[in-house]
C-alpha cells in the first residue's frame, strides 16, 4: 500500500463475537440431554422389573412339575409280622398222690426221654390202705367161697325135697351178694395200686425240663382240697410253633402251605425256614387279624421257646397293585388322591385306594393305571383342570422284584 512500509503486513480483521442466542441453546440441549439420560437410567431397571414381575407372575401362575410312571408291583409280597415262638408240645407235670417227695432225677435244662423218671414220691398212708384192702379183698373172697358152696348144696339138697325152696334163694342170694363184694374189693385195691403207681413220676414226651419247683422233703399236694403245686415243666424243643396275627387285607392269601421265613436278633444275618400248617379261620374284632401258626424244625435246640422273632411271609398278592412314593399322595377333605397329567398338559385329580404301607412308597390297588403321568410332589394349592407345566419325567422302572411291609 502506498505510504505504508514494504516489512509490515497488514493485520487480520476481527471476528465477531458468538451470538448470545445460539449459546443459550446448546445450554438448553445439554441439560435436556443429561436430564433423559437421568429419566431413562430410572425408567428402564423399572420396566425390566416389571417385566421381570410379569415373567415370573406367570411362571407362578402356570405350575412346573415332574411326573413319574407307576411301578407295577410283584404277584408275590413279602410281609414281615411280629411272631412269638412257643415249644410244639409245652405241659406242666403234677403228682397225683399225697406224700413227700423222696428224690428227684431231672433239673432245668436236662433232656429227657419219654417215660424217663423224673421222681420218687412216698406215700406211707397210700400204702397202708392198700394193704388194708387187700386183706378186705381176701375176706371177701373167703366168704365168697363159702356161699358158693352152700348155695351148691341147697340146690342138691332141693332135689329130695330136703330143703324148702326159700331157703335155696336164701342161698343164692348170699352167693351173689358175695360176689358183688369181691368185685367192689377188686376194685378198691385197684385204685390204690394206682394211686401208689403214682409215687413215680415219668416224662410224658421227649423233652428238656424247663422249671423244677419241688425239693427232697417238700409236701406233695394232688390238689384234693388245695390246689395243686406243679413239680416240673416240659417242653418238646425239636419244632418249635409261632404264632402271628395277620392283618385282614392279607388273611385271604394266608392260606396253610406258604412258606416263611423266621430271623431273631441274636442270630444276624439267619433265616430259619418254616411253613404256615393252620389258621383259626376267624378274625379277631378286637385286633382285626388272623391268628396264623407257623411250624419250624429245631434239630439243633438253637432256638428257644418264648423269643422274639420276625416272620417273613411270602404272600400272593390278590389284585395287580402299582407302587407310588408317599409324596405323590395328596390328603383333602374329598379323600386321598394323586394328581396325573393329562395330553392336554391339565391336572387330573384321581381318588385311590391304598393297599400296603412299603415305607417310602406305598401300594396302590385301584385308581390308576400304568399309563398314568403322575405329578410327584404336586403343589397344595393345586385344582382339577389346572394347566401345568411338565419338567422331564423321571426315568424309573414299570416294574418291581417284590414289596415288604412292616
């Protein structure tokens, strides 16, 4: 430019200052953008909570359950019964004669045979009226005799006309009461030689002495008067009878020929084979059972009259019954039931009736079938009709070895 320096460059014009209008939007924008951004961080965790409260309202709302298969039980079942074992033949032993006991053979535990002396009794008084009847029984004979001959005579005599004829039924009539005198001393001595066969005491059967309650010099009562006190007792131990008393949905099945097995505490691990030979053919109304005998064999002499022992009775069963674990059960004012599913995916309340109790699982003898989808565990608030939703089933077997009960 003409008048200025060739070195100095011009300077640059100014610019012009931001309008006032322009900033105060950008304002505005900022705080409407933090202010969305402060709406929608609390908008959003709200609706996914409701969204979640919807899923999970509906989830509650259409039940989830597992379904199994009812397992066909055994034709045969085991039921196990209180038994109480009792010798085959058990008899207290008593004297029949008054004396004082002498001596004796057998203590507790000792095995006699039949017919073996167990004792000795003297009976002082016994003898003495034996011998008293048996010197009456000579003097009746005597007499006997006596008449005999002289109604013999009166009969000869009769033919000559020498005697009237009441007098030989005089004679006759003496004759016969003679000899109902010798019969009535015959018997009285009779009965005394038995009484004094009494002063020894056999065993009765083949058996082990199980209680001895008489001493040397102990009075002997027959019970004449008193009652009598038992000398000894013996028990046949070479088979044993027990005793059970089945319940009354099993007394049909319990029929003579089953067999049984026994096991005692004191033997584990043992099984003693038995079979069930008669029943009373009558159910006790106070107990509701069937009074059952059960026989076993007991070479050894191991097991012991009076004990303990489970019986294990393998019992036909009567009907197919399915076998379900208790928690499919459902207990309400209508009656028990198991609820099933339906094709439809729907609840199916079915009444059942319940055979034997297995612990665990319980028998089924009507109500449902094998094809049945029952819910395990089903809820209580569940209703018949009720849409339900079904977890995989679970994988158990249609069929079962055998069932036992307690």
């Amino acid at each position: 430019m003409i008048g200025q320096n060739e070195g100095e460059r011009p300077s640059p014009p100014e610019r012009p200052l931001a309008h006032p209008a322009k900033h105060g939007v950008l304002v505005v924008f900022i705080a409407l953008l933090i202010i969305a951004i402060v709406v929608v961080a609390g908008v959003v965790p709200r609706w996914r909570a409701r969204a979640a409260l919807r899923t999970e309202t509906y989830n509650l709302a259409v039940p989830t359950v597992s379904i199994i298969h009812p397992k066909l039980g055994a034709p045969q079942t085991e039921i196990v019964l209180p038994g109480n074992i009792q010798a085959f033949s058990d008899s207290p032993i008593y004297a029949r004669t008054n004396g004082y006991l002498k001596n004796w053979y057998a203590d507790i535990g000792t095995r006699v045979k039949k017919g073996q002396l167990l004792a000795d009794i003297e009976t002082p008084e016994v003898d003495q009226q034996l011998d008293q009847a048996r010197a009456d029984l000579n003097t009746a004979q005597a007499n006997y005799r006596l008449s005999q001959i002289t109604a013999s005579r009166y009969q000869d005599l009769l033919k000559t006309d020498a005697v009237s004829k009441q007098d030989v039924d005089n004679a006759n009539g003496d004759f016969e009461a003679k000899k109902a005198m010798v019969a009535s001393a015959l018997s009285n001595v009779r009965r005394l030689e038995q009484l004094q066969s009494f002063e020894k005491i056999y065993a009765p059967f083949e058996g082990v002495i199980t209680a001895r309650n008489t001493d040397v010099g102990h009075l002997i009562n027959s019970g004449a008067g008193v009652p009598a006190t038992e000398l000894f007792h013996i028990a046949a131990l070479g088979k044993l009878r027990v005793f059970i008393n089945v319940p009354q949905q099993d007394s049909a099945s319990a029929k003579p020929g089953l067999s049984a097995d026994l096991t005692l505490q004191e033997f584990p691990g043992r099984k003693f084979k038995g079979i069930l030979v008669r029943t009373a053919d009558s159910i006790d109304p106070a107990s509701r059972t069937l009074l059952v005998e059960v026989d076993v064999d007991n070479p050894t002499r191991e097991l012991l009259p009076g004990s303990y022992a489970e019986v294990h009775l393998q019992v036909p069963a009567g009907s197919p019954a399915f076998i379900l674990p208790v928690s499919t059960l459902i207990f309400r004012a209508q009656g028990l039931q198991v609820a099933t599913v339906d094709s439809g995916n729907r609840a199916a309340l079915k009444d059942v009736t319940l055979g034997r109790d297995l612990g665990n699982e319980v028998q089924v003898v009507s109500g449902i079938s094998a094809a049945d989808s029952v819910i395990e565990t089903p809820p209580d608030s569940l209703v018949n009709g009720e849409t339900v939703r079904v977890t995989a089933a679970a994988n158990t077997p249609q069929s079962q070895p055998g069932g036992s009960s307690e």
